[in-house]
C-alpha cells in the first residue's frame, strides 16, 4: 500500500487569518482511510474552523487540503460535499420546519439527478424516484435509530435526537470523509457513551473515515486510534489516545494535571 | 351583477397567478421581493405589443410575455443573487429595479409612454384565465414536491446548511426567481387582454406589495394559503366598495389581523387538504370539552 492511494484527508501547512487574527496556523495532518481521529483542544482552538476550512465555508490562508489526493482547497462547499465531504454542526443546523424524513431526504437529493422539466410535469419516473428516495431515507433514520419519528417536525425534537438526525442527514450524503462537530455536546455521560456507540457503528457500517471534534475526553479517548490536539490556532501534539493523556503539553493546556485515564467502552 | 362579480374572479384568477409565482419565490425559497409588478409589466407590455401591432396569435403572445418576464427575471437575478445579497438588501434591489422598469415603460416610443396602450384585444376570459390558473398551481405544486423544490426549502430554511447538504445556493434562488418572475408575466399578459387597455401607472410598487402580503398573509411554504389570501385581497375591496375609501382601511385591517393573530399567515407550512378540514373538526371538539 502506498501512502499516496490511502490517505483520504491529507492538511498540508494550512493557514487562516481573519484580518489579523490567525485562526488556524500550519496544520498538518493526515487520515488515512478507515482511520477515526479525534480534534481536541480548548474553545477557541481553531477545531471548527478546520473544519470551515475543509468544508470550504472558509477560504485558506495558506496550504492545501487534498482529498483522496486530489485538491480540494478552492472549491465551493457545495462541490466539496458532491466530492464526498460530510459535515455535522456545533450548533445544530436542520430544517427545523421539515419533517425528519425531509431533512434526509435533501440529502440524499446530492445524488439525485433527474431534470428539471421533469421535476415540473412530475414525470412517472419522477414519482418512482420520489418513492425510492423516501424509502432510502427511512433507512438511514433507521441507522441512527429515528426511524419511528421519521413524521415528526425536526424541531420538536429533543436535542440529543436532533443530533442524530443530524448524523443521518451527513451519512445520506454518502461521504467518504465525515466530519462531526462536537455531536455530544450537552449530553449526559450515559447520552454521550450511546452517541459514541453510534459513532462508532456508522464508522464500521458505512466505511468511513472520521474526524470528530469532542469535549468529552472519555467519548475520545475510547473511540479514536488517533488524536489531534490544538491549542491557539496551531497544533500542540499528535499521537495515539495514550501518548496524548501523558503528553505533559496536552495536560498543561488542555486536560488538567489531574486527568485520568478513562476507560474503554 | 353576474358579470360584476365574474369580473372580480377574473381579476382575483390573474393575481392569483402571479401569487402562486411569487409564493415559489418567497414562500418556499425565502427570498423577498418588492418589485414582481416589474415581470407582471413586461409580461403585459410583451403580450399586448405582439397582439396590438404584430397582430399575433393570443395564446403565443401570453407564452412570449411569459418567457419575457422569466427571460428579465433571470438577468435581473444573475448578478444580484450570484452577489449573495442578504435577504433584505436583494428585497431593497429589486424595488429599485422594479421602479426603474416603470420609468423605461414611460419613456420607451414602443410602449407609447405615460398615454399607455389602448383597445388591446380583449380575448382574456374565464375559461382561459381558469386554465391558466390551474396549470400554474399545477406546475408550482410539482416543483416544490421534486428535488428542485426541496433545494429551495433547504435554502429558506437554514442556506449554510443547505449548502453542506450540495446545494447550488445561487442555482436554486436563481430558478424559483426566474420561475416566479414566468407567473408574473404570464400574468401580465392575461391582465393586459382582460381589461384592453394598459399604462405605466398601473404596475406601481403598490402592486408588488400587494402580492407580497398575499403570500405572507397566506403563510410562508404555502400554495393554496397565498391563493385564497389573494382571493380575499381582491375580493374584500370590491365587496366593500360601498364603504368607499374605508373599504382600504379595512384591507389594511385585514392584513394587520392576520400578523397578529396568525403570524405564519393563514396556511403556514401547510396546504389545503380534507384532513386539514377534518382536523379543524377535530380541534373544535377538543376545544369543547375543555
């Protein structure tokens, strides 16, 4: 295996400034495929704005981002997505006045190619689609455990469930690469090692490659091989879940002297 | 008096029209416009200029006057949407916009200026206009339920997220304005057939307003609530004629009401259905027993 064929995320020297604030300064790093790696570091690290970066809601200041090796630094952030870019929100962003299914279902539209004029006379095969897309969709709210409010309006919701739909909606898309923003934010210990579960399995299920923003050292420490850590806009350690907790920088900075090692899940 | 009360159905079925258009635009992609009575101009102007000096086909002058108004609205839409414009400066555009094409009618020669166009053809009636109507909610409705439509929801709803899920932000504003704008103008030319006599003052941003406060008195993610908000708009008026110059006071009542008591306009999110109806039902006895 060669370096250049399984690498699906790979941040060379990549750069942000807003105005003279530098948000992000020479990240590097790389995923290689299947890999689940987390992002920690304190609020205001620059975590999210890496993944505004990969996503191309930024521009960079520097660098480049490659996918699968090929550029994707540049690129609007709707092509990034059709390329197989995948994203959750901090702060939860659905269709909060669609119906669960909806939300899934403009996902899976991504794929989705009939034209236009036969959107307009709504074509037999159009109505077929329509059906076929609904039935995807309900599988993926099945995925994540939703399918039984797949009518509900996506904002009456309870929160963590609002997070799962948010997983489900990223994983219609059909990512390679999926990217998940602090999705235990807010949850209860008992809710956020069920949230690690379901990351863990849609990991495996869906092939994927992971890179998970999270605050909850324990949901980290048990799912990801590999941990990045930031601190100020640039990187402060890289390295496996146990050279991290004894990395004397990361526990100045960011996990507390006192911090113990948190056990497997 | 029957022909009275056509007459106001007539006109109550051309705006109706244009609404439908418009409720794709606001109500579904959530974008503003103040300006509409500029596509519903250029679709009057296109028809009746065909039909009145080229002496064209009714039905072919009706689709250029359409195509007009689709063909401005998508460059009108091109630089301002490509711009990214939030949503209240692409509103404050195209009022600017919708007044510049008014003074173009009053100083262009084809046009006749301020003297408008009289003894156009009058070959707009019911039957047509019921048509007309029905196929434009019928095109509407199928829009919005494909992936297309769902694009424009996406966008009114929450557009970074949209964008994160692969949608053409631009593209999809681009298309439901270019659609509205189609509606608009299709509109126009049926208004210009129907009273046989057009002229700049008409089109004023009185109208645009109008048509806007229809689909947000209707509700927003609505067909038939901007539909039979428009019905109400136009026939409360005429019903009210009698009261003379009140008769605005009590549309503005009207419209006032409904934000108060139904901020998501009469149809919010929802459409016109027999469960709905049954629902109201349903409703009214619980409403009972407590």
């Amino acid at each position: 295996m060669s370096a250049g064929e399984t690498n699906v995320l790979e941040l060379q020297g990549v750069g942000k400034r807003f105005g003279g604030i530098t948000a992000c300064k020479d990240i590097s790093f790389t995923l290689a495929k299947g890999q689940l790696m987390g992002l920690i570091g304190p609020n205001g690290a620059g975590k999210t704005t890496a993944f505004n970066l990969i996503t191309g809601v930024y521009g960079l200041s520097e660098g480049r981002i490659l996918l699968e090796g090929a550029q994707l630094s540049g690129q609007r952030p709707d092509r990034i997505v059709r390329r197989g870019v995948a994203r959750t929100f901090q702060n939860i962003r659905l269709f909060r006045n669609l119906s669960v299914l909806e939300n899934v279902v403009i996902a899976l539209d991504c794929h989705e190619v009939y034209p236009l004029h036969a959107s307009f006379l709504r074509l037999p095969f159009v109505r077929r689609r329509e059906k076929g897309l609904r039935e995807e969709a309900f599988a993926y709210l099945e995925a994540v455990g939703l399918a039984d409010k797949s009518g509900a309006r996506a904002d009456a919701m309870p929160y963590g469930l609002q997070r799962k739909l948010e997983i489900a909606r990223a994983l219609a898309l059909k990512p390679k690469l999926l990217l998940l923003d602090e999705p235990a934010a807010g949850m209860n210990p008992e809710e956020s090692y069920d949230l690690a579960r379901l990351v863990r399995r849609i990991h495996d299920e869906f092939h994927l490659t992971t890179l998970l923003i999270e605050h909850h050292m324990d949901v980290v420490m048990a799912l990801c091989e590999k941990i990045f850590v930031m601190n100020f806009g640039e990187k402060l350690a890289e390295g496996t879940a146990e050279a991290i907790q004894q990395d004397p920088s990361v526990l100045k900075a960011y996990l507390g002297e006192g911090f113990k090692r948190a056990q497997h899940i | 008096m029957l022909e009275y009360i056509f007459g106001v159905i007539s006109l109550g079925l051309i705006y109706v029209i244009a609404t439908t258009g418009l409720a794709v635009f606001t109500g579904f992609t959530g974008l503003f416009s103040l300006g509409h009575a500029a596509f519903f101009a250029i679709g009057a102007y296109t028809a009746a200029i065909l039909t009145y000096f080229y002496g064209w086909n009714f039905y072919l002058a009706l689709a250029a006057g359409a195509a007009a108004g689709g063909l401005v609205g998508f460059l009108i839409g091109y630089p301002t949407l490509k711009a990214k414009l939030r949503t209240d400066y692409f509103a404050i555009a195209t009022l600017g916009f919708g007044e510049a094409i008014r003074v173009l009618l009053e100083n262009l020669p084809i046009t006749q200026g301020a003297r408008g166009l009289p003894g156009i053809r009058g070959e707009t009636n019911l039957p047509v206009l019921l048509v007309s109507a029905a196929l434009v909610i019928w095109l509407a409705r199928n829009l919005i339920r494909s992936r297309h439509g769902r694009a424009a929801v996406a966008i009114r709803e929450d557009f970074v997220a949209a964008e994160m899920m692969g949608v053409d932000i631009f593209i999809g504003r681009l298309r439901s304005l270019t659609f509205s704008a189609a509606c608009a103008g299709l509109a126009g030319g049926l208004f210009a057939h129907y009273f046989c006599f057009i002229q700049p003052s008409m089109f004023t941003s009185y109208m645009s307003t109008q048509m806007t406060a229809a689909v947000v008195a209707g509700g927003m993610g609505s067909i038939s609530g901007p539909v039979v908000a428009t019905l109400i708009f136009i026939g409360i008026p005429e019903a009210l004629r009698v009261a003379n110059i009140w008769r605005l006071v009590a549309y503005g009542l009207l419209l006032v009401l409904i934000m108060v008591f139904r901020p998501q306009g009469l149809m919010g999110y929802r459409e016109f259905s027999l469960d709905l109806v049954k629902g109201w039902f349903g409703l009214a006895r619980k409403g009972g027993k407590a």
